[in-house]
C-alpha cells in the first residue's frame, strides 16, 4: 500500500485518457485541461475507455508516481 498523507485533494478527470499515456502526457494533461499544478502534491485520476483500468499521477515528495 502508498501511503498518502492526510489532507491530500483527489482530482478526477472527467472523459476517457489513452491508457497508452505516461507520466508525462498525464501531468501535460492536468496542466493543461485541468489548469493545475501536477507538482502540487494532489493526487489526480484518469480511467481508461471502458472503465476498468485506471491511472493515478501525483508528486511523492521526491518526484512524480505513476
């Protein structure tokens, strides 16, 4: 289990991602079709198109988690 600290936002991110996307088309994503930070320590999902896999992106401390 990742631990997550108290207090951290979760985002969703409405419409289907490519699951093909790394980390750094998500975080583009998030800054771009979300208008926020991906380095803000949020923690911001994405579901595939037929909504059984998703992706999480947030920034651990020491760097960005896919």
């Amino acid at each position: 289990m990742i631990p997550m600290p108290s207090g951290v936002r979760v985002w969703l991110a409405g419409g289907v991602t490519d699951m093909r996307c790394g980390m750094n088309s998500l975080a583009v994503k998030v800054q771009e079709g979300l208008g926020r930070d991906p380095h803000a320590g949020d923690l911001y999902v994405f579901r595939g198109r037929r909504g059984d896999l998703i992706k999480c992106v947030w920034r651990d401390g020491l760097g960005m988690s896919l």
